[in-house]
C-alpha cells in the first residue's frame, strides 16, 4: 500500500496563516473545482507564491470534519465572516468536505 503524502510544515503553515488559497481543477469544463475534483480528482492550490499539485479525496473521517469545522471557525472569526464559517459546519457542507493531499512530497 502506498504511503499518504503530506504537506510540509511550512505549506502547512502557510495554509494557517493567508485567510485564503487557489484550487483549480485541470480540466477545462465549464464548472467549478469542487465538482470536477470529484470526478477527476488532481488539481493544484496555489498558497503564497507556490502552486503545489494535488489529488483530493471525499472524507467520511468524523475527527477530521470536526478539525475542519474548528479550524473555520478559528479562522475566519470576523463578524462578517463567522456566520459563513459556522454554516460550513452544517451536515450539508461537512457531506461535502474533501481532503487535499500533495502529488508528491512538498519541499520549502
């Protein structure tokens, strides 16, 4: 079995830090990354001044939809945006959570 990829602590911190990122799909159809990730699971999240390939994954993982939630929450704590970090975490929202993971091993 193939051993997981994992971001670096750098990337990882980047991701902590910015208020948001870049995901695009490579596919050239007329809809969002979320629905072609879906069907055709590479992409790259572009964070700073990286683009990074990556290969995402429905997650059925509870404890990792809970840390999702939290980190939403942690993060984007403005009053404008709490009311959209809190609808995230509905059961809607948390059906839809995908996990991003580098194509290959990131380096700072």
């Amino acid at each position: 079995m193939k051993a997981k990829q994992h971001f670096s602590d750098d990337i990882l911190a980047d991701f902590r830090e910015r208020k948001g990122l870049r995901i695009r799909a490579w596919s050239i159809k007329p809809r969002g990354w979320f629905r072609t990730l879906l069907e055709q699971p590479r992409g790259t999240v572009q964070i700073a001044e990286r683009e990074i390939a990556v290969r995402a994954a429905r997650t059925r993982d509870k404890r990792l939809r809970d840390a999702v939630d939290r980190a939403y929450l942690d993060k984007y704590n403005t009053r404008g945006a709490i009311k959209y970090a809190g609808d995230l975490g509905s059961a809607g929202s948390r059906a839809t959570t995908l996990e991003l993971r580098p194509l290959a091993p990131t380096r700072p």
